[in-house]
C-alpha cells in the first residue's frame, strides 16, 4: 500500500513539474519572439493583412479595429506581450513593441 501511494504521489509531483515548465516556457523567449514579430508589421498594411498575420503568428486579431491606437497581444503570454498598431484610415501608421506588466 505505502508503495502504491508513493508512485502517485511522484507521478502527480512530475506532472506538476511539467505542467509548471510548460506554463513558463512561453514566457522564456517571449519578448524576443514578440519584438520579432512587431518589426514584421510594416506601416501601410491594410488591416486586412494585419488581421491575417495576427492570427497566423498568435497576435490574436483585432476585434473591433479603428484608426488610432490598438493593442494587438499573444495569446500564449495572456497578453503580456504585443505591438501597439496605430490605424489611420484602414493600414497601419506605427507598430511598437508593447509589455503590460
């Protein structure tokens, strides 16, 4: 029985290890990835291209975009990480990397 108990209990300690290690793994390489990411965005996209890479690279897309300043975040980090995308009439002006901490 002591046995028994032992292996669960070292199997739910890994899973727990793992479960931390993977949580944390985004957030590892995150502003490099994110700032790479940004310098990808170049003034005078439409926003419809804008809408198509945000998705494609994990930057969500923007749910309501409108000229002036939007906040396009990785999912992976929660939203941690992200460009700040300035619109103005229908492609983008500015991008600039963005952390919220």
């Amino acid at each position: 029985m002591k046995s028994k108990f032992r292996v669960i209990a070292l199997s739910l300690m890994g899973l727990m290890v793992v479960g931390m290690g993977y949580c944390t793994s985004s957030f590892i390489g995150a502003e490099a990835r994110v700032k790479a990411m940004c310098e990808q965005i170049k003034p005078g996209m439409p926003i419809a291209e804008l809408q198509a890479f945000g998705l494609e690279h994990g930057l969500g897309g923007l749910p309501f975009p409108q000229s002036g300043i939007n906040f396009m975040v990785e999912k992976k980090t929660a939203g941690r990480f992200g460009c700040k995308v300035v619109l103005e009439a229908g492609v983008v002006k500015d991008v600039a990397y963005q952390f919220s901490d």
